[in-house]
C-alpha cells in the first residue's frame, strides 16, 4: 500500500490545480492571473504583436514593462505594478506622469479607453495606449522574459 501511494503522489502533484508562481493552467486551460509574474500578448492591428510582462518581487510592487506596436508607431515603457481586486495601477517610470488605472477581466488586462496626457510620452505621434487588451498566455517569469522591447531585448529584467 505505502508503494502505490508513493507512486500516485507525483501523479496527483502533476494534476494538481493551482496557479500563483508556477504557471499552471486551471481545467478550462487558462492561465491563473492570482499572480500577476508572466506574459500578456494582444494582436495590434496589421498583425504585429503587443506585449506586456510583468514580474513580482517578494515585498515590492512587481515590475511590468509594455510595448504597443500600431500602424502609427509604437509605445513602451516600463514601471511598476499593484494588483488591488480587480484593479491593476500601472505607474510609468520616466520623465512624464502616467499612471494606468487597467481592468483585471479573468485572464485578460484591459486597459481604459482614454489615459491621462502625460501617458502619450511613451508613444510615438499617433499611437496610443488606450483601449489595449492583453491576455495573459505563460505565469512564470522564465515565460515574462520572453517580452522582447524594440531593440530585441528582454522587456522585463
């Protein structure tokens, strides 16, 4: 009996429902958002790829980092990130004030459909970060650092 238990346990550890750090996916396959560490991905529009990562430190605010390719130019930046119930604060690190009041919608990242002024430092003439949905598809930081920034550089550190 002390065998079969032993030999069911890794089983059990590897069905096993979860989320938080490691990543893994609930029964209908989504990636847990309980911790905010992983990657988000949005399709922008003509194709290219938008992307946000973001990483948790034990006693700190996480760290996030985005970069929003549009027909019109692109937008990046980096910060940080608290997660409060449904609401996640994006605070920019820059020269301009810009802080993003984002909605947590199960596995997505809804940004507000207009930002503050001060946002649009970030942003080439004629892109914006309004309106951006990314969903989140890897929880683990090995999957964050797979954001690249414009110059193909992790966007996460």
């Amino acid at each position: 009996m002390r065998q079969a238990i032993l030999l069911l346990t890794p089983l059990l550890a590897a069905c096993g429902g979860g989320g938080g750090e490691t990543g893994e996916r609930d029964s209908r396959g989504a990636v847990q958002t309980a911790e905010l560490t992983g990657l988000y991905e949005a399709r922008g529009q003509g194709g290219q790829g938008d992307r946000m990562c973001m990483v948790s430190e034990p006693s700190a605010a996480a760290g996030f980092g985005i970069v929003i390719e549009g027909p019109n130019g692109s937008c990046g930046g980096a910060g940080e990130a608290v997660l409060a119930n449904d609401r996640l604060r994006l605070v920019m690190t820059g020269d301009e004030q810009c802080v993003i009041e984002a909605r947590v919608e199960g596995t997505q990242v809804a940004f507000p459909s207009t930002v503050p002024e001060g946002c649009a430092y970030y942003c080439a003439p004629g892109a914006t970060l309004s309106g951006a949905r990314f969903e989140k598809t890897g929880g683990t930081a090995e999957d964050a650092m797979r954001a690249l920034d414009l110059a193909g550089d992790p966007l996460c550190r």
